[in-house]
C-alpha cells in the first residue's frame, strides 16, 4: 500500500527512483525496496518521504485516501480568513501558469 503511493507520487512529479533517490539522499535501492513493498521505512523516513512529495504523512502511511486529504485540505482552506486564501489563490494561479 504505501509502495503504492510512493510510486504513483514519484510518477506525478516525473522522477526515475534513481532522481527521487538523489534527492532524498538515500540508495536507490532502499527507495525501490519501499515502492516494491519489500520494505517499510520508518515512521521519520516516511515523514521525509512525505514532505517531498508534498502529501500528509498519513495519506502516505494509508490513513486516509487521497479524496479524505482532498477534503481535509480544502476544509482547511475554508476557514481561513479571506486575505490568507487570497494569497494561495494567487499561488495557485502562478503554478498553473
């Protein structure tokens, strides 16, 4: 399961294991132990994992799916004041340029 999510994430952002490897500063070959699901990586490990690619630690262990991280985000998004999500209107805007 979370082999799964590493992967598909890796694949989103278009990187071999060997550059998300790199820079994640660990061997290729543990990386592809954790996406082949022959191994499990620590909780810190996965908290690193997780900041990389930009995805809740808890989506990456299998605590919630990808539509419950959706939702929370935008339940958070929600209650901030209007002047804070104006600024990641704008972000938004610019990435997707």
């Amino acid at each position: 399961m979370i082999g799964d999510r590493i992967k598909s994430l890796r694949k989103g952002k278009g990187l071999t294991q060997e550059e998300a490897a790199k820079r994640l500063k660990m061997i290729r070959s543990t990386y592809s132990n954790y996406e082949n699901g022959n191994r499990e990586p620590d909780f810190e490990t996965a908290e690193k994992i997780a900041e990389f690619y930009g995805v809740d630690v808890n989506y990456l262990l299998g605590k919630f799916t990808n539509d419950q991280a959706k939702n929370a985000v935008l339940e958070a998004y929600t209650r901030l004041p209007q002047d804070k999500r104006k600024i990641i209107d704008e972000m938004i805007k610019a990435l997707s340029e």
